[in-house]
C-alpha cells in the first residue's frame, strides 16, 4: 500500500488491484479515523467521508494532480512502485 502524498494530517495511497484490476482507477484518503475511496477521470467521492474541510482538500490537491495519480494507478497495477506526489 504505498502512500503517495501526505499533508495536513491527511494520508494518500493507492493499492494493487489483487486477482487483476476489477475497480475504477481510484486512490484512498485517511485523515484520523476517516477513511474516504476518490475515483479518477472523474475525481468524485465513491465511498466514506472525510471532513468537509478535508474533503475539500483531497479534492482540490487531486483536482492538481489528476495525470499524476493516473500514472500511479497504472504503475502500480504493473508491479512497479508509483512515484511520491507532491503534496497541497
């Protein structure tokens, strides 16, 4: 589960589709308890919550770096290891 970013207490990562890729591209967000699933292309909420003020920004960072996280999600379905993403 390599976390890709980090920031303001919220925790970014992606996972490895086990048993071959079944899902939308999406990426995970944690921020204390919460846990909420972000589908890409378009980035939206699929399932859990965050805080609003959390919520909001997991979107905007995702928002910036959409092309990032695609090519992470790729990566990673590959075998290979997706680079950091910078954080907000």
């Amino acid at each position: 589960m390599p976390e890709l970013s980090r920031f303001y207490g919220i925790i970014i990562r992606m996972y490895v589709e086990a048993g071959g890729q079944h899902h939308r591209p999406h990426f995970h967000a944690y921020y204390g308890n919460e846990v909420a699933i972000y589908a890409l292309s378009p980035i939206e909420l699929a399932a859990g919550s965050l805080p609003r003020r959390q919520r909001r920004l997991v979107e905007a960072w995702a928002e910036l770096h959409e092309d990032e996280l695609l090519a992470a999600w790729q990566l990673l379905q590959s075998g290979r290891v997706p680079l950091p993403i910078a954080p907000l």
